[in-house]
C-alpha cells in the first residue's frame, strides 16, 4: 500500500514538474526594439512626438510603454 503511493506521488509530482517546463519554454512576445531615443523637450505634447516620428495616433498609456 505504501508503496503505491509513494508511486503515486512520484508520477503526480513528475507530470506537474515536466506541465511546468513546457508552459516556460514556450516562446512570449519580444519587447520592442529601439532604434532612436528622443528626449522629451520642454512644451512638447504626444501629439507633437506622433507627428515628428509618424506614430500611429494610440491612446497616451500606450505612448509610455515605447
């Protein structure tokens, strides 16, 4: 009796130990890649960075994350 629950353990613990390495392997999305930096001059909007840089016109909590 004992024996199979140690079994059984063993086997629940290696399908949850191999469920973890798969769901980390799998590829996530790529942070973007800058290839300028533009520091922000005094009374520039997003509006005005939209239009320097012809950005798609995205809600300001987007314009953060570049």
């Amino acid at each position: 009796m004992v024996k199979s629950t140690n079994i059984n353990f063993a086997l629940i613990l290696s399908f949850l130990l191999i469920t973890i390495f798969i769901a980390e392997s799998r590829p996530t999305a790529t942070d973007p890649v800058c290839s300028i930096i533009h520091g922000v001059v005094e009374g520039e909007t997003c509006f005005t960075i939209i239009q320097r840089f012809s950005l798609d016109q995205r809600p300001p909590s987007i314009l953060h994350q570049l």
